[in-house]
C-alpha cells in the first residue's frame, strides 16, 4: 500500500471475474421472482380451493405482469450481450425462464382464465405463444448452464480480476513511489 500512499491510476483492462453479477445482484432478482411466484400461488390456491369469484386481473397482477415483462426482455439483452462478448459481459440469470414458464401454467387458472373467459382462441393463442418463448429461455440457460460449468476453473475465487497495462502505467495520472514492476505483478491490486 506504500506504493499507492499518493493517488495513482492503475491502467488495466476487466478479465471474467471483475464482470460476473454481484451477489446481491443474483439473490435480489431470484427473491423478487420467487416472491411474485407465490404472490400468484397463493391467488391461484384460494381460487381452486376457496369462494373466490371470478373477477379477473388486479392491479397487483397488472404490476407482477410489468415486472415479468419487462425482466424477459432485459434478460434477452443480456443474453445477447453475454453471447456476442462473454469476456466482457455477465451471464444472464439461469432461473429468468422461470417467471414466463409460470405463465404457461397460471393462464389455464385464476385470474388469467377468469379476464379470458369470453376469449378462447386468444387464451389459445397465448399458450401457443408462451410455450415456444420459455423453451427457447430455457434452452438459452441450458446453454449458461454449461457455459459457466466448462468456464468455472478459471472463474474461481482468487483469481485476478484486472490486467495491469504495463506500457502505460508511467504515463496514468497521479504518483506513485513504486516502479511499474512493483506495481503490476502485485496480486492484490489485480
């Protein structure tokens, strides 16, 4: 830490390990799914088993819906961002299919049967729709699956992040009481 004790920037360029999702990240998208899954479980349950009419979509439906919308399609930019150049962007979530593939099931039941009832040949046409579109997601987090499993040796914990820029450490702002060989192969600061 001598070596930085003014400031210096440290050129470098981003390897794997610096892109992958946080945690935090992974747990927040996975908690917000699963909480909307039971959310529609829960309506689903009373509607199977209780006296609850048919009164078709909530507004809280209409939100679950905007949310699940909108995460499938992020979810492809991110797939095609990972999938054009995985060195520089993170795998997409592996459960992303997850949310649309719910859909494919709870359009047969309560709220969705009861806001389609007067519409068969749409409620037909949505399945048609749905079922094709979570078999190509989950076909895609077939594909991370084994992406992330062929690539995890070298993704492990530990390994350098950043690839110092030797050539151009000299002339990166600030000063440093160091030289550029005490600086780059110094693991913590990769």
């Amino acid at each position: 830490m001598s070596c930085l004790s003014d400031f210096k920037v440290i050129p470098s360029t981003p390897r794997a390990p610096a892109i992958l999702p946080a945690n935090l990240e992974v747990c927040t998208k996975a908690a917000i799914t699963f909480f909307f899954a039971f959310v529609e479980l829960k309506s689903l349950q009373s509607a199977k088993y209780g006296e609850t009419p048919c009164e078709g979509l909530r507004w809280y439906n209409w939100g679950i819906i905007a949310w699940d919308f909108i995460s499938y399609i992020w979810w492809f930019v991110g797939m095609g961002r990972f999938a054009t150049s995985p060195k520089f962007y993170p795998m997409p979530s592996m459960i992303g299919w997850i949310s649309l593939w719910k859909y494919c099931y709870t359009i047969n039941y309560h709220p969705f049967a009861c806001a389609l009832e007067g519409s068969p040949r749409m409620a037909r046409s949505i399945k048609w729709i749905l079922y094709p579109l979570a078999a190509l997601q989950w076909g895609a987090s077939i594909y991370i699956s084994a992406y992330s499993w062929r690539s995890a040796p070298r993704l492990r914990l530990g390994e350098a992040a950043y690839d110092c820029l030797a050539s151009r450490l000299p002339s990166a702002p600030g000063i440093s009481s160091c030289s550029t060989e005490q600086i780059c192969p110094n693991e913590l600061l990769n």
